[in-house]
C-alpha cells in the first residue's frame, strides 16, 4: 500500500470520531432544539449515527428523534419517530443504567408525551436523579447543565410535593 493510500485508509477510519459531537455541543443543541420550528429534527439529523460513540450521545439522538415525531406528517410517521427514538434511548439506558444524563433524557422525552404511548419510567429516573443532583448541581465540569436540567425538571411539573421542594432547595443554593 502506498503511502497515501494508508493516510487515507486512517483517515477513513477515524472520521466516524470526528463525527460525533461533543458532550457540551449535545448538551447546548439539546436546551436549543425547540427554539426554531422542529429544530428537534435538525438537531437529530446533525447528531444522528449508525455507531455511537457512547450511551450518551445515543441518548441525545434517541431524545432528539422521538421529538421529532411532533414535525413528522401523519400518525405513522409520527409514531416511527417516536418508537425509533425510544429504542435508542432504551438502549443508551440499558448500556449505563445508574448515569443520571442518560436518564434525564429519558425523563425530558416522556415529560413531553401524550400518556396513551404508554412510556413512563419518570419516577425511577427522577429518583436516580435526585439522589445524584447535589453533586451534579456543583460539578465544576458540568454545573450549567445541571442547573439548567434542574429548572427542566421543575417546570415539568411531574414531581411531587417533597420532590420539588428538594429540588428547589438545591437550586437555590447555586
């Protein structure tokens, strides 16, 4: 093989890394998604891939594409989005269970479903992240995001009494 040739080879090899978005740049198109008229689904076409790069980043295409099934035409359509979207999610939990950005993207899809879908794991996965919060909130690496997945979270209004309480304490001290 010559020498160009394997530049190439590599090059190929490696533009799949290249590819994939960072965690701050998921993180960011994730909170802007819904500022432009299904600007979810331009979102999940940027983010989207047939290998990802971590459970995370499954996570944030998987949430990006059930949101998208509020642009798609017709309730099959729709209904693909969704379900496409959710395996994706499902499996980024499956892979790395106890991670509490995993979870909040699958709290953040099914705070915005209609009920008859019949998804809802909101309770086990707002418990997980409450546990976890008081650290996440304080990470210097990760603050911003969880203070702004902590205002999500209250103003989903799908926690309890108790639950907004703590959660509002938390955020108060930030």
């Amino acid at each position: 093989m010559t020498r160009p040739a394997i530049i190439m080879f590599l090059f190929t090899l490696t533009l799949p890394v290249f590819a994939q978005y960072s965690l701050n740049r998921l993180r960011s198109g994730f909170f802007s998604m819904k500022d432009e008229p299904c600007g979810q689904v331009e979102f999940f076409e940027r983010i989207k891939s047939n290998s990802y790069s971590s459970p995370v980043h499954q996570a944030y295409a998987g949430t990006a594409e059930a949101a998208s099934a509020e642009c798609a035409g017709g309730p099959m359509q729709k209904l693909r989005y969704f379900n496409r979207g959710k395996d994706n999610i499902e499996a980024a939990v499956a892979s790395d269970p106890d991670n509490p950005e995993i979870r909040f993207m699958r709290f953040a899809t099914q705070s915005n479903i209609p009920s008859f879908l019949f998804y809802n794991n909101m309770d086990d996965d707002i418990t997980l992240i409450l546990d976890q919060l008081s650290v996440l909130i304080i990470s210097p690496a990760d603050s911003s995001f969880w203070i702004k997945a902590t205002r999500f979270i209250i103003n989903s209004g799908k926690l309890n009494e108790e639950e907004l309480k703590k959660t509002e304490n938390l955020l108060r001290r930030q």
